[in-house]
C-alpha cells in the first residue's frame, strides 16, 4: 500500500464536524464491528497485526477514506485505524509533515 497523501492545509486543525462525513464511512456498515479498528489492552504480535490488516480492509473500499485520514492527522488521533493507516503509520505522517514544515521555514 502506498502512502497516503496528506491534506497539509488540514494538519494542525481540527476543521470536521464527524456527523458530516463519518455515517457515510466502511467502518459503520452493520457488518463490522467497530472495536476491529482499536485494540485491546494487551494485545500483541500476531493478533494486533492481524486485526490492524482486518480493519484496513474495511478502509480499502470506504468512500471517506482521504476524509477519515485528514481528519485522524488534523485532531491528532494516535490510537486505532483512521483513514486506512495505523497508528504507526500516522505517527511517520505526521513526522514527515513536522519536517517539512522546518525546512519551509529555514528555506524562507
């Protein structure tokens, strides 16, 4: 899977109101059970992996897929799936973003 391409204006803001975009999203189909997208406490390796794969996989078709994202990186969310990305995967986002916006600032 490749990067998601991050809304850069949205990063740092909390512009979304969830009842605009979120009842339209994968994850709130009456198939799938919304705690696939956090963990457990305590859950480790293979299962957590496993379950981070399950739920990307409700992302991989959602019609708010970019919208969820933005809106994880915007208000900062560091837990569960969003937007497709894990955890993990947000973190290094928004690391990549952080670094970015230094080099703007030295560049200027």
């Amino acid at each position: 899977m490749s990067a998601p391409q991050i809304n850069r204006q949205a990063v740092g803001r909390k512009p979304y109101d969830p009842q605009d975009w979120a009842a339209a999203g994968s994850c709130r189909r009456d198939d799938v059970d919304p705690e696939l997208f956090f963990h457990p406490e305590g859950e480790t390796g293979k299962a957590r992996q496993d379950r981070v794969v399950a739920a990307k996989a409700v992302c991989a078709d959602c019609p708010v897929l970019a919208t969820c994202l933005e809106y994880a990186l915007a208000r900062g969310e560091q837990y569960g799936v969003w937007g497709g990305t894990g955890e993990e995967e947000r973190a290094e986002l928004r690391r990549v973003e952080r670094l970015r916006r230094r080099r703007v600032r030295v560049a200027s």
